[in-house]
C-alpha cells in the first residue's frame, strides 16, 4: 500500500500538463522508479501500469532479425488498451499497426510481450530496463485517436519525438 502511494506521488510529481485544445494531455516521463514497479508488480498490477495508456517506446538494442519481423521502428507511439489489443505508430509503417500486449511472469521480474497480427503475430517480450528498451513518456487514453489500419497522423521520424510535439503538430 505504501509503495503504490509512493508510486502514485511519484507519477504525480513527474507529471507535465500541456494546455492545448478543450483538454490538457497529461504527460508523465517514465523513470525508472516506474520501470522498477512495473518489473516488481504482480501481473495484474502490472497489467495496470500500462493498461489504457500510450507511451512514446524506444526499443534502443533490438536484435536485427527481431526488428526485422516488427511492423514498427525503434521509435513508436503505442496504445495499451485494456482489453489487450496494442496499438503501434511509427515511420516503419503507413498504417497504425495492430497487435495484442500482455504481461508475463518471468524469473528476474515481469515480461512485457508485444504481437502484432502483420508478420504472422510477429512480437518480443522483454524486461523493461531504465536505460535499455524504455518508455520514455506516457499519457493516459488514446490521445491520438489511433485506429487499426487507419492512416499513420504523420512520418513520425526517430530524432526529437516526444507525445507534447505530437500532440502539438495534430493541433491537441
């Protein structure tokens, strides 16, 4: 109880506001005390940190013939809905792609498992490592209004993303 409420203020006090458009999209930069939670989490718990959220990812060192499968670059914008349907936008792809996302109980800590249904449910799990393939920031909601195979907003690029540019190039 008292690590959530740590946790809690410690999302609160990492939280950024961005005024723009009728509401303000909360951003919260993902540190490592986060990363830690998620890792430490029961699953279902930790299903929670991620559940309903979009996160700006940076895969950093990812496996060739892994990244070669994915329908997304080390740089995206992923939707975690809550029924476990994973929603990614990056420069790999014209389209959003879809996927599914799950939690898995590994021996050093939870595994965050990422499908995606192009490639034949191509995906990774990997221990989330401050430092090492990272959210960077979050939000809560789809912010963007990502659809499955919808049209991809704009090329996101790799170099200067973050959710407040997108959210201010899409006029939010």
């Amino acid at each position: 109880m008292l690590r959530s409420l740590k946790l809690a203020l410690l999302t609160l006090l990492l939280s950024l506001t961005l005024v723009g458009g009728s509401e303000a999209l909360q951003i919260t930069k993902v540190g490592k005390e986060l990363v830690r939670g998620f890792q430490y989490a029961a699953p279902a718990q930790a299903k929670g940190y991620l559940a309903g959220y979009t996160v700006l990812a940076k895969l950093g060192r990812v496996q060739k013939r892994v990244l070669n499968t994915l329908p997304i670059s080390t740089v995206a914008i992923l939707y975690f809905a809550p029924d476990g349907t994973l929603l990614g936008w990056s420069d790999k792809s014209d389209i959003v792609e879809r996927g599914t996302w799950q939690v898995k109980t590994a021996p050093n800590g939870n595994d965050l498992c990422i499908f995606f249904d192009k490639g034949r449910g191509a995906g990774m799990c990997t221990v989330l490592i401050f430092g090492g393939p990272q959210f960077l920031e979050s939000t809560k909601g789809n912010p963007f209004g990502l659809k499955a195979n919808a049209a991809v907003p704009y090329d996101l690029g790799r170099f200067g993303v973050s959710l407040g540019n997108v959210a201010k190039k899409l006029g939010l």
